[in-house]
C-alpha cells in the first residue's frame, strides 16, 4: 500500500487539520489568558448545557443531512427532536435556568456527533469518507460561530484605540449611507426596524438553505460539487477578520452615537458585561454627519467588537446572492432580497459605513474568484481577477487611512472613483465566470490507486 506520505492529498488534509487544531488550541489559551472559555470549551458546554444558538446547532445538522439517505434523514430529525424533548422536560421538572440560552437545540449537535461515530465505527471506504465530510462542514460551521466571538474579544483587547475617524471622513465621499439608511430605519418604526433585525441575525441560516439546494444531490451520487456556498463561507469567515486587527473600528453607532440599544449585543461573552461610560465622540448618529476635519486613531473601550473593516454580513450576503443565481426563480429573488436587507440594516442600525460595504464586496467577490481558480487550475484569467481584486482592496484600505480628508473634500471626484472601482471588480467577475461557464472545466488529475498488498 502507498504510505500517507507519499499521496499529496492525504498530506494536503492532514496538514489542514493540524493547522485548524492548533488555530483553536490558540484561541483557547487566549480566551482563558482574558478570563473567558474559549471555543473549545463553549462548544463542549452545548453538549449539557442550553446553546446560545439553537437555530444554529438545527442549521448545522440540516447541513449535515445532505450525506444522508431520506430515510436517515427522517431519523435524524426524530431524534434530535426527541432528544431535545428529554432536555427540555429534564430542565422544567429540575427548574434549571436556561437565560442566556435557547431550550432547544442540544439535540441536534447529539445528531452529528453520532453520525460521526456511525461513520468511524460503522462504515468503511467512501461511506465512511462522506459521511465525514457531512459532519465536519456541520461542526465548521458552529465552531466559525464559537470562534468568531472569541475572535472579537481579542480585537477589543488588543486595539485599544480604532479608526471610526478615518473611515467616517472617508465616508463623506459616499454621501454618509450610514446616516441617511439610519434616519429611515428610524421613521419606518418598529416594522421595519424588526423585520431588517430579522433578516440580519438569521443570515446563517439563509446560506444554508442556499446550500442545502446546492447539495441536494450529495447523497444520491455519494460526493460533493466542485464548488458551493459553504465553502466560500467559510474562506470569508477565516480570512476576513484578519483586517479586524489590521484595521479596528467599531461602527457609527458606537463611535458616534449612544449605541445603548444595541450593548446586548456587544457583550457575547459575559451577560453583566455594560458600559459604564460612552466612548463616543459625540452623539452625532443619524441625524447630524461628521464634520470633515482632521482624523486620528480615537481611544475606545475594551469590549466592543472591531468587526467593521470589511463588513463580512455583506460579504456573506454577496456570496449568498453569487451562489443563488443558477437556482429557481423563488431562490433567486430569495437571495436578491437577503442582500438589500442586509445592506439596509448593516447602514440602517448604525453597524457600518458605506466604504465598510464596498470593500465587503470586493473582497467577497475576490475569495470567489480565488476559489473557482483554484479549481480550474490556477488559469491566467482566473489570476489576473483575482491581482486586480486584491488592488482595488487593498487600495480601498490605503485611501481610507492615510487620503480621507482628500476623498471627503474632493467628493465629486472620490466617490465615483470608489463606485466605479467597485463596479470594474463586479463586471470583471461577471465576465470572467461567464467565460469559464461556456467552457469545460478541467477535469483533475487522477489520484494514484493504492498498490495491493
């Protein structure tokens, strides 16, 4: 038999995985050295304990079932149902208290870590194979979950100062979105208000129902596509909030504005987390825009998240509308619909500003690019998109830093600069994949089979 060594693939995978083990070992030691359970161990905790997300845990799970035949499925469900049923009456007849967490939900991570003690005890070969990668993208995506709000502790504690003043400045070129979506959202009242909240805190589980249709054919021919959604989720999600440290800030509605509505939703990693000060520069969101002056790096405090350059909900929105294009009429409008909320209510609540959704854009589009290339083997055109994608970013992030004063005076000039810059990576996407899609894709190179005993 071929030694693991000698198979470029195996290598390939068990290399992936260390690496992926020691990123969350890495947070773990992190989180504690900050005095809160990491990844790791929140994740753990969901085994017994009320999850923070159960729509999340049922998401990952239906994710999971893609591997499976209708009649596992059907048995799936039944039995996280019915697990979580046990949990629930467990909990009501012991008066435990569940604040904090959702009633339901443990069930269906009970579901994927059986069916991958099925797979390693019960299965062989390409079975086993499939049925592992079935549960792997399941607990991906709850771990992005558990590392994401570790990953967000650790950009307010290491960036104790963000430049809300650059990008804000920056912003004027644009016409200050934030603050005009923001004084609508405001007089649309409570519906409008619920409905982009609805749409913004449920974007997961939008991409796995767009993804459920990507691989609604998995099991039936016991393998996976070439490329699909979960994948460019999950590259966005590792690869985007790197810039969180290159380049913290903290959004209008905390910089400038009271931002007392929405501190629930700062503190994710302890309840009695609140602010005992405003930070803020002054209380300026929406009505009143910043005023073009001279920025600089602004103090702030050491818990609210540096998640806004780029805005990864609509980099993932993007992906989501990419990825629903070649899908039914009702996905389609379903995907176009995701991404206008997502961009109404990322401006509208105060969590971005415009030049945060532009580079979320551009840098979504790259990543997929990035992807298909590789799968085509690295073509010229391919590269050549995925250079000038990474220009425009980078050059997005150079002229809000170090040219926003200039952007903010200059608008006229500025502003369509930055639009047009963003529409080139658009049309060049959009050119580039509509060439691939008339031509075959390259078939890849066989594995070698491994020699008899």
């Amino acid at each position: 038999m071929t030694p693991v060594w000698r198979r470029p693939k195996a290598v390939l995978w068990t290399l992936t995985a260390a690496v992926t083990l020691g990123f969350f070992v890495a947070l773990e030691l992190a989180a504690r050295h900050y005095g809160t359970p990491g990844p790791i161990t929140l994740q753990a905790r969901e085994v017994i304990h009320a999850p923070k997300s159960g729509g999340l845990l049922y998401a990952a799970m239906a994710l999971m079932t893609v591997v499976l035949t209708r009649r596992e499925r059907f048995i799936a469900v039944g039995a996280a149902i019915g697990i979580d049923l046990v949990f629930f009456v467990v909990r009501w007849a012991g008066d435990v208290d569940t604040a904090g967490g959702h009633p339901f939900g443990n069930g269906a991570l009970w579901v994927i870590l059986g069916v991958a003690v099925l797979a390693l005890t019960r299965r062989t070969g390409p079975d086993r194979v499939l049925l592992l990668k079935g549960v792997g993208l399941a607990l991906l995506l709850m771990a992005g979950r558990k590392t994401g709000d570790t990953w967000l502790l650790i950009t307010s504690k290491t960036r104790p100062t963000v430049f809300d003043q650059y990008v804000a400045v920056a912003d004027h070129a644009l016409g200050n979105p934030s603050w005009l979506v923001g004084r609508v959202v405001t007089a649309s009242g409570s519906v409008g208000y619920n409905v982009l909240d609805f749409v913004y805190g449920n974007l997961a589980v939008a991409a796995v129902l767009a993804a459920l249709y990507q691989l609604r054919h998995v099991a039936a021919e016991r393998r996976f596509p070439r490329h699909h959604l979960v994948r460019t989720f999950l590259v966005i999600g590792l690869v985007g909030p790197a810039y969180y440290m290159i380049f913290p800030v903290v959004g209008p509605i905390f910089a400038y504005g009271t931002g007392a509505e929405h501190w629930s939703a700062v503190a994710l990693w302890s309840p009695d987390m609140a602010p005992t000060a405003s930070w803020a520069v002054a209380d300026l969101w929406p009505h009143t825009p910043v005023p073009p002056a001279a920025p600089q790096p602004m103090p702030f405090d050491g818990f609210t998240p540096r998640n806004c350059m780029p805005s990864l909900h609509t980099a993932w929105a993007v992906a989501i509308f990419i990825h629903t294009r070649k899908g039914p009429r009702p996905l389609r409008y379903a995907g176009t619909f995701w991404l206008i909320a997502t961009l109404c209510a990322t401006l509208g609540f105060g969590w971005h500003y415009g030049a945060d959704l532009i580079a979320g854009a551009v840098f979504t589009l790259t990543i997929e690019a990035a992807l298909r290339t590789y799968d085509r083997g690295w073509d010229r055109a391919g590269l050549r998109l995925v250079a000038y994608g990474t220009v425009v970013f980078t050059a997005f992030l150079l002229s809000y830093r170090w040219l926003p004063v200039q952007m903010a005076h200059h608008a006229w000039l500025a502003g369509p600069l930055l639009l047009l810059a963003t529409a080139s990576v658009v049309a060049g996407y959009a050119r580039t994949t509509g060439q691939w899609s008339r031509t075959a894709v390259p078939q890849p190179r066989p594995e070698p089979q491994p020699e008899p005993i």
